[in-house]
C-alpha cells in the first residue's frame, strides 16, 4: 500500500505538470480531433502521393492549428497576406490544405515557399 500511494505521489504531479503545461488548448484539441479525418482526407486528395510531406510541412509551420498566427502568416500553412489572397484561405483545415496546395502547384510542387521541409 506504501508503495502504491509513493507512486502515485510521484505520478500525479508530473501528469499535473503535462495538462498544465499543454501547448494548446482543450478546445484546440477537440477541434483537432474532430477535423483530422477531413484534414487527412483533405491530404491526400490535393497532395496526392505526396501528401506525408505536406502533413510534415504544416505540422513545422502551424502545428495543425488552423488559427495559428506569426505576424502576417496565417494557418497551419502560415501563408502570408499576399499568398492568402491570391491563392485562398479558411478557417478549417481542409480549406488551408486546398489553399495550400494550389500555392504548391504553383511553386512547382516543391517546398521552397515554407520555411519548415519535409
């Protein structure tokens, strides 16, 4: 019983630290898990084979966060004002991927316009 109530002691203030010290809110992470599947789906269809490097690009810019925000750049994709205009944005991830994809086509179907490569 010692034993048990010393692990415990030991267990719960760390597991306390992680949920404190989370990153992004549960909201965030309700809203994550409610869009991945069309988020993934999204994926797939406008990135095609390629579309592990695009789930690794927007995880390096906006961390699947379809609100993230540096400075000017919006997004999971943390496009900028000029490319959201020219090329769309959402406030869902599926609709980021779709904006996202046709500034990647655009480009040549490489990375070279986002900071974080698969």
């Amino acid at each position: 019983m010692i034993i048990f109530l010393t692990a415990l002691a030991l267990v719960l203030p760390m597991h306390q630290e992680r949920i404190c010290d989370r990153p992004s809110s549960w909201k965030i992470q309700h809203q994550l898990a409610v869009e991945y599947p069309r988020f993934k789906r999204a994926l797939v269809i406008h990135f095609g084979a390629r579309w592990k490097e695009a789930a690794i690009v927007s995880w390096g810019e906006g961390s699947w966060h379809p609100y993230a925000k540096n400075g000017q750049y919006l997004g999971t994709f943390q496009m900028g004002a000029r490319e959201r205009s020219i090329y769309g944005h959402s406030n869902t991830l599926a609709g980021q991927v779709a904006a996202a994809a046709r500034y990647w086509r655009v480009s040549g179907r490489d990375w070279s316009p986002w900071d974080c490569k698969p």
